[in-house]
C-alpha cells in the first residue's frame, strides 16, 4: 500500500513589526522633517528664507519645490521648528516625507551618492524605532504624570534619542529584528550569555579593592551560577582558573565574535558559556546594561559592532584598560575635596574593573594602525558601579535627556515635575541648575579636566517631591578630557600613567566646549524653549539663571579667578561644533583609522553673555 508524500511543512510567516502603521510612521515623520529642518538649519548646512507672516520660513529644493514652516529663533542660533502639518508644508501639502525631502536637498547640502544612500538607511531604521516607540507610548498611556511615575530603568526605553543628531537610532548592522530583541525602545530584560577567555589572550584592570578578578566574581555571581560557568570550561577538558569569565552581547557573538575568533574557539582559547541568569536592560548607549534582576549589581558595558550617530560602538582595547585607572583617580579628587564630597554629594559611577580581548591579528603591528578602529574595539567588557545603591531613601534619578521628554498627552515631563514640587518654574529651574553646575564647574576650574555631560551621561537625582538635588556622572574613560595649559595644572600631577595615555588633552578655550557643547547647546539649547512654552519661563530668564549660577560659584571659590579667565565659559562667542556635518559632509559612512570627532563651522554668540539674571514668566 503506498503511503501518500507527507504535506509540506509550510513557510514561516514574515515578521511584521506591529508598530509599522501609518498613524505611527505618519507622526514620526513629521517630527523627523522638523527635526531635520532644524538640525540642519543650525550647521549651516540649510539657509532657509523668510516667508509670509511672522516666524514663517521657506526652502526650495534642488527640484524646484517649496518647503515653508514655522519656527522660533532661540540661543545658540536654534532654530525650533513646528511639526504641526498646517505649518509643515511642501508645495501646499503637509509634509511627512523627511527621507523624501534629505534626498530633494542632496545637492543643496552637498551630498555625495554613497553618503546619500547609507544616509537613506540610517533615517529609515531611526524613523522605524521612531514608530515603535509613538505605539508602544500610546498603548501604554504614557502621559506626562505616568513618565514621571517611571523608575529610571523603565524611563531610559522611553527616550527618544540624541536631540542633535537627526539619524540618531540607526544602528546600523542590526536587522528589524535585532532592533526587535536589542534595541533599548523594546525594553525586555534578557539574559546576557558569558564566555572564558584564557588568560594568555585576556587582560583584566581593577581598581585595587578589585584587583583580584575573584572579588569581582564573587560580587556578580552566585555561587551556583559560578558553577555553572566553570561546568562549561571543564567539559571542555580546561581548567577554570586559566580564565577570565565575562558577558558578552548576543549580537556581537554571533555576527562579529564567532567568525573572528574563530582560530581561538577551535583551539579552546575561548569558551562559549551559558547565562548567569540576571536579566539585564539594555540602556540608550544600547551596549550598557543594568542588571535589572540584582539592581546592586554593577552595569556592564560590552562592545557591539554596529555604527549609530557618529561612531561604531565597540570598545577601544586601550581606554578599557585604562578605565578603573581613569576611575581611580577621580574618585580620589572627588574623596579629597570637602566642596565636591560634602557639598554638592555628586555620584560619580566608576569603572571599576574592565577586560579586553585584543584581535591577535587586527591589533598586531604593523596592521594596528592601519586597520579601521571598529576592528580594534571587538572582545571586552567594562563594569560600571550601579546608579541604585548611591540613591538615599526617597530619592529618584533620572537622566538629563528625559527632561526633554514629551508625554502622550503633549505635556513634557519636565512641566509634571515642577507641578509635583509645589515651587515656581524660576526656582525649580534654579534648583535644577544648582544641582548640575556646581561639581561640573570645580572639576573645570580646580582640576582642568571636564566630564562629557550630555544627556545620557548627566544623571539629576531628585527628592520625593521631584526637586532636584544632586548630580551623577557616567561615562568616564570615553568621554573625561584634560586641560592642555603648556604645564600640566598641579592638580593633575597624580594622574596615573595608564589613564594619561589614554585621556584627551585640549586646549582651554575647547576644554570648556565640553560643558557648552554637551550641556548647554546639547540639553539646555532644547530645554529653555520647553519651558518658556509650557510654564511661561522667559528663555532670557532661563540663561540669566545659568550665568548666575556661574557667577555664584566663582564668588564662592576666589582663590581660582585665574582659572575663570583660563576655562572662560563668558567668552562673548563659542564655536558651532556640528554633529550631523560630520557625517554628511566630512566622514559620510566610510571606515577610517581613528574615531571621528565633531565637525567645527564658524561661531554662535554665547548667550551667557549679556544674560542679566532678570527672571520672570512670559
């Protein structure tokens, strides 16, 4: 009897991400084309003209068709433009099309083809994130009041991404569905799989309560996970304390780490090792993780081969080596001064132990330098002290970034916030300020070294009542820079040897760039219109408050007045830096040997200058 040919098993459906309908993609592109607009407009790389009415503008594409908008003139040159589609035209028709509109200006903006091309991808996989993150506010109900009810886990997959930058969610590499599992808008804590590295290939930094890897083994690790792990490595005929255990991204196995080690796995130099078991929660940077089932826990920060803003994020063999060193000192500045340690309590979460897995051939000479620096960025690990332990009773963190934040029902976080702490917007605002600049300020002017505090990096704890109180600071050995003064400063004589190879050293006048760059255009440039928009904060009293706290500090610390004319944040003019030139014009999406660096075009007037300290509401 014959048997009948078993059916076919059918295909597998295609994923179709939820998120993509049209009322999503439609309310993302318009904010992008506003975005874009504005970004684009303050590099100088845009020159609209006026148009009819007051604060109405005009662009003509390279085809020959009118963009008209409105926007608001603030600091720094900013241009603030509406998204509203009543606005937002083009010949006549609401514009929703910004990836449409970028390829219409490529000639405008000078835009060569495989720039345009690799830049029509990066907009596409930020507008797609763009849209997962409007569905998933929406089916969340994440007004104002419930954003601000976040812990600061969970407000982290609420954020929309660098303000500056317009591509800022590319992440190039990942597929749709890698964006799905990895992405920090998907907010779902996952496992984090380990390996072993035979200490032949591996080099472990700590900072001396550290320096045994055991002790930091014995504080992220139970012993029957330890077990489990070292299991692995002795069915494998090896012997565990030959190794270094770290986690590693998932992604980065896969795509990067299994094909370029693979002479390393076959010879049993590395060892693929199950999970620990903690879930950890990827974070805006994408590649630090809190660990979310043990918050006490410390963050790890692991490299991932994928291009997003300006740079591949990987972690460079040198700086992560360098990092508890870096960590170290500063927070033996920190420790040894009463103003930063007594005063102003600032958090300052360490590096505090670091791995990296060097490429035996990408980081050999004479191909090291060479090579492009993704392929020298591909094996390691950074563990970060967690935020959690450092907070007192009552008190919340939440980055910098998320004051910009926007709830479902069009009011910002920021406008909740100040409701909840039963003071004036001018003294909230103050509060805000003085919580920020004060150690910011004395790390500048006493030690001639600055932190990088952009939105992610600058972290406001707040009271019970939403006050703010103190700061933290993240991110050290990528982003901490020196003075260059000819003489190093006496204060940085203790540097370590091995976080003085790897710091930047800058120019005074750039130095404070840091601080008006990250701070004040990155985060500030944003946050004053906010709120003169929605709590009636003059931006005139915004920036008065600013330089007034400047100026509070310096009375407070005499003894530095020649510093204050050295690192002069009053200067009546600061140069443009340009984070979307860079990529458009200057790097486009080619490989190159080193990290790019901001793009500088010309000068803005600072508007600290003049800034009165008269306050008030509009």
């Amino acid at each position: 009897m014959e048997h009948p040919e078993p059916a076919p098993a059918p295909a597998p459906a295609l994923h179709e991400p939820a998120h993509l309908t049209a009322e999503n993609w439609t309310a993302a592109s318009r904010r992008m084309a506003a975005h874009l607009i504005s970004e684009l407009a303050y590099e100088e790389l845009l020159a609209p003209q006026p148009g009819e009415g007051p604060d109405a503008y005009r662009l003509t594409t390279d085809s020959g068709r009118t963009v008209t908008f409105r926007a608001r003139r603030s600091a720094y040159g900013h241009w603030r433009v509406d998204a509203d589609p009543a606005t937002l035209m083009i010949d006549g028709a609401p514009l929703a099309d910004p990836v449409g509109l970028l390829a219409d200006l490529r000639r405008t903006l000078g835009l060569d083809g495989a720039t345009t091309a690799h830049l029509v991808r990066d907009l596409l996989a930020t507008l797609t994130a763009d849209a997962r993150l409007d569905g998933a506010a929406r089916a969340a109900g994440d007004t104002a009041a419930r954003l601000a009810d976040l812990d600061y886990a969970a407000l982290e997959g609420r954020q929309t991404g660098h303000p500056w930058i317009v591509a800022n969610k590319g992440r190039l590499g990942f597929s749709a569905a890698d964006a799905q599992r990895h992405a920090p808008e998907h907010a779902e804590p996952r496992p984090l799989p380990w390996i072993a590295v035979h200490r032949d290939l591996a080099r472990y930094r700590a900072v001396p309560r550290l320096a045994d890897p055991e002790r930091l083994y014995g504080l992220e690790l139970d012993p029957a996970a330890r077990a489990r792990l070292e299991a692995a490595v002795h069915a494998r005929g090896r012997a565990p304390e030959e190794y270094l255990l770290l986690p590693v991204h998932p992604w980065q196995w896969e795509s990067t780490l299994a094909p370029l080690y693979a002479p390393q796995l076959a010879e049993g130099l590395i060892i693929p090792l199950p999970s620990d078991g903690d879930l950890r929660l990827p974070q805006q940077s994408i590649r630090t993780f809190l660990n979310a089932s043990r918050p006490q826990r410390h963050s790890v920060k692991l490299p991932l081969s994928v291009l997003n803003t300006l740079v591949w994020r990987g972690l460079p063999t040198e700086r992560t080596l360098a990092a508890p060193a870096v960590t170290a000192w500063i927070h033996a500045l920190r420790d040894a001064d009463p103003f930063l340690r007594d005063e102003c309590r600032v958090i300052l979460l360490g590096e505090v132990a670091s791995i990296a897995v060097p490429h035996p051939l990408y980081e050999s000479e004479p191909l090291a330098a060479e090579v492009p620096y993704q392929y020298r960025e591909l094996l390691g690990c950074i563990w970060r002290e967690p935020l959690a332990p450092r907070l007192e009773p009552g008190e919340r963190a939440r980055t910098l970034a998320a004051l910009l934040r926007t709830g479902t029902d069009g009011r910002a976080l920021t406008a909740e916030l100040v409701a909840r702490s039963g003071l004036s917007p001018e003294e909230w605002t103050r509060l805000l300020l003085h919580a920020l600049l004060p150690p910011l300020l004395h790390f500048l002017y006493r030690y001639g070294l600055v932190f990088s505090p952009h939105g992610e990096n600058a972290i406001v704890v707040f009271d019970t009542r939403g006050v703010p109180v103190r700061l933290a600071v993240k991110d050290f050995v990528d982003d901490v820079n020196l003075g260059d003064t000819g003489e190093p400063l006496p204060e940085q004589r203790g540097i370590p040897a091995e976080a003085a190879a790897v710091l930047l050293r800058e120019p005074p006048a750039f130095l404070c760039q840091f601080i008006h760059s990250g701070l004040f255009v990155g985060v500030f440039r944003y946050l004053a219109p906010l709120m003169e928009e929605q709590l009636g904060l003059r931006a005139e009293a915004f920036w008065g408050l600013v330089r007034a706290e400047i100026l509070d500090h310096q009375a407070r610390f005499p003894e530095l007045a020649p510093r204050f004319r050295l690192f002069d944040l009053l200067t009546p003019r600061i140069d443009r830096l340009c984070l979307n030139r860079n990529r458009l014009l200057m790097d486009g999406y080619r490989d190159r040997a080193d990290r790019p660096h901001a793009a500088v075009h010309g000068t803005v007037p600072n508007p600290l200058v003049g800034a009165t300290g008269v306050t008030g509401t509009a």
